[in-house]
C-alpha cells in the first residue's frame, strides 16, 4: 500500500523523460521533466493509496 506512491513517481518520471525525448530535449530538459512528471504521479498515487486505505477500514 505504501509502494504505491514510489511506484506511479517512477512511473511518471518515466513518462516525462520519454515525453522530451520525443520532443528532442537535452539531459536536462529530460531531468526537469521527469522531476516534475515524477512528483505528479506521487502525489496522485497518494491520494489513490489514501483512498484506498480509507476504504479497508
């Protein structure tokens, strides 16, 4: 339950280094997108794990 945050973060720091990539962006165009593709997808991953968890109980 608690991976899942560090999971969809990987995931989307993923995402975000592909998206440049495509695009044509440099190492770091790549690196500041994947930081910030990254913290998205944590913080929605939280909120799903958060959501998850209140429905257990």
């Amino acid at each position: 339950m608690l991976l899942a945050p560090l999971i969809t973060g990987a995931i989307g720091a993923v995402i975000g280094a592909s998206i440049v990539r495509k695009r044509g962006g440099n190492k770091k165009d790549m690196g500041q997108y994947a930081a910030g593709y990254g913290i998205l997808f944590c913080v929605i991953g939280l909120f799903i794990a958060i959501f998850l968890a209140r429905q257990a109980v």
